[in-house]
C-alpha cells in the first residue's frame, strides 16, 4: 500500500470536505461576532483581520481544528458501523471496503483518538468558558450516538445528523461571546437554514442505501415508510431552506447580492433535486440526488461565509 493509497483512504474515510465545511462554520460564526463586535468604522476589513490574527491566529487554528476532528472520527466511526451495509451496497467510496488491508478495529480507534484530542483541544483553549468545553463533549458523544443508536430510529436518526451540523455555529457564539441580540439571531438562523438541509439530505441519502440498510437491520425512514415518502419529507425539510434563506438579508446581510447569490444557487440545486426524485426513486437516481445535495450545502456554506465578510 503506497503512501499516496494511504492518504486517499484517510481523506475519504475522515470525510476530510466535510470537516472542512465545519471548520468554516466555525469561523464564519466567529467572524459575525468579531466584526459586529470589535471591528472600528474607521477600519478596513483586510487591516482588521491582520490585526486580529497576528494576535489570535494559534487560538483561532487550533480551535477550528476541533469541529474538524470531531466532523473526521465521527465519518469513520460511521463507516465502522456501517461496514456490512457498504459492502452489500457495493460502496467502493468507502475505504473499508475498497481497502482489505484497512483494519475496522484500527479505525475505531483513530476516531475516538481524534474525538479525545478534540475534547483536550477544547479544556486547554476555553478553560475559562466551560460551556464550550461541555458542548465539545455533548456533541461528540451525539455522533457517537448516532452510529450505534438513533440511525436505526428513523427520522430521529436523521435529527441527529443535523443538530451535529449545527455545532460550529452554536459553540463558535458560546466561544467569542457574542453579545449582539441580531448577530445571535442570524447565526441561529444560519444553523436552522444548516439543520433543515441536512434533515433532507439524509432522507435523500437513505434511498440510495436501502438494500444494504435493511440487510443490516438499518431502519431508516425510506425502509420504514418508502421512498417516496422519504422524498415528500425531504421536500418539507427543503421548504424550511427556502423560507428562511431570505432572513439574513433583513437582519445583518442587508443588500449582500455575494450572499442572495450564492444561496439562490443552493435553493434551485435542491428544487432540481427533489423534482429528480418524484420521478425517480431508484438507486442511480439516490445517487445523482445525494452528489446535488452535497453541493447544495456547499453552496449554503460559501453564502454564510462571503456574508460574514461584506459585514464590513
């Protein structure tokens, strides 16, 4: 196995994309607070941001790496659960079941590594603010219990996915303290926009992994109660996007075409998406539904972001 085999499967398993998308959660909800909070008129945002990082530019690293690890162990620890499944579903994506020399205990253990230097990262940078230390540890275990509880609940499953995707911005508030009543309303908002998509991504992604999750005993909502009622659902949960989409241009993203933009980009991706579903429910169809879906929620993520930064 070369080196360059071994990174790939590390890249794939930790879901690396994914925890970079947390990552930027993170510091998207931070710099809302910081520019609404610290940031004079008088200066411009590359000046402010130079000052701010030459100052806390470890604090910020290190704290950002701690939704990237907890995002990394709690994929892999999926792809240990859900080994069997995978390889019925023929999901060579997945390095377990491309890679016979990978070893499922091996990888157990990675992800509670990086769950504890997570947890370790988070006492040693906010001792004084235990609220997040506390919410590192609610949350983890949270996709712990995913893996080995709720996703064989259904919906509730699915909930928990998505209350974990919510966390960068939630404890990002709790870490720089933010004290601004519409700065918190907007980060909520951002993380009920991020909950919604999420809820109906997963619903999406159970129909393309049906066979494999009922060989498993993996009851999923699209297992449970079908596919097109998997889609319905999904399109409620899409419905709650597009209604709240538009809120941050009233509270703290007034006339931000950056963000309009790229948010409308996300909002058509999942109306394609469920279009493509009530016709189609099968697996190739799951499939195509769960790469737009995908790039539905990095469309979301881009949109919060280029938002933060036309705050100044």
């Amino acid at each position: 196995m070369t080196l360059k085999s071994s990174l790939h499967d590390i890249y794939d398993l930790i879901r690396f994309p994914l925890g970079v998308m947390a990552a930027i959660a993170g510091l998207t909800a931070g710099m809302i607070v910081v520019l609404v909070q610290e940031k004079t008129p008088e200066e411009t945002l590359f000046d402010f941001l130079l000052t701010y990082l030459s100052t806390h530019l470890n604090l910020a690293i290190l704290g950002l790496s701690i939704p990237f690890l907890i995002v990394g162990a709690s994929m892999a620890i999926n792809d240990y659960h859900d080994y069997e499944a995978d390889k019925i579903n023929n999901r060579i994506d997945r390095p377990l079941v491309r890679n016979p020399h990978l070893n499922p205990n091996h990888v157990l253990f990675l992800s509670l590594m990086m769950i504890a230097i997570g947890i370790i990262l988070s006492l040693i940078l906010f001792s004084n603010n235990l609220w997040v230390v506390f919410g590192v540890v609610f949350f983890s275990f949270l996709s712990i219990s995913y893996n080995i509880w709720t996703k064989d609940l259904g919906l509730l499953g699915n909930i928990t996915v998505a209350t974990c995707d919510t966390a960068p911005y939630i404890l990002a508030l709790v870490a720089m303290g933010a004290k601004d009543v519409n700065t918190v309303l907007v980060v909520i908002i951002m993380s009920a926009i991020t909950f919604c998509g999420v809820v109906g991504r997963e619903l999406v992604k159970g129909i393309m992994d049906m066979e494999g999750d009922e060989a498993a005993g993996s009851y999923t909502f699209a297992l449970r109660y079908g596919p097109k009622q998997a889609v319905i659902l999904a399109s409620l949960f899409f419905i709650g996007v597009i209604i709240l989409a538009p809120a941050p241009l009233f509270i703290k993203f007034q006339n931000n075409l950056l963000y309009a933009f790229f948010i409308a980009i996300a909002i058509f991706i999942l109306i394609y998406t469920v279009i493509i579903l009530y016709k189609d429910q099968s697996y190739e169809a799951g499939k195509k539904a769960r790469h737009y879906t995908r790039t539905a929620l990095w469309m979301g993520a881009i949109a919060f972001l280029v938002g933060a930064l036309c705050l100044s």
